[in-house]
C-alpha cells in the first residue's frame, strides 16, 4: 500500500527585538524564467514617492505554494 509523504515538523523562531513588522502599501512583484520578486513599498511625504522597506524573491513553485496558502488562509478567516 503507497503511503503519501511523511510529514517534518519545522520550528520557527522568531526574535522581536531584531524581527521588524513593516507596514506596506504597495507591492510591486516583477519576475523572470526562474525568479519571483515581491517588493513591498511604503508611502513617503510626497504621495508621488514610494520607499521600498522590503523585497523578498521566491522560486516559481515557492510562489505558486505562497498563493495558494495566503488565499487559503484569507478565505477561512475572511468575515
């Protein structure tokens, strides 16, 4: 009988005094064959200027696994 894939529990840690929450208005994602690049913006004093605070770059089945989740997680909690 084939068994399905055996599950690893991974533990996180997570420090937060050196893990900032940041808070972003836009996101602009850009991309190529291999790479998916989300970088995330905030608003400056000058509502024609957007400062990028962070970027994070993901594979494109890491992205695709990104998707699913975070739309996964938004419609079971949506209200």
């Amino acid at each position: 009988m084939a068994q399905g894939p055996k599950q690893v529990n991974i533990n996180f840690n997570l420090d937060p005094n050196k893990t900032k929450v940041l808070y972003a208005d836009t996101c602009l994602i850009s991309n190529n064959d291999h790479v998916v690049v989300l970088s995330f913006a905030q608003v400056m004093s000058d509502p024609t200027q957007q400062n990028i605070v962070s970027r994070v770059a993901l594979t494109k089945a890491q992205a695709k696994d990104f998707l699913k989740t975070l739309n996964d997680h938004l419609e079971k909690f949506e209200v």
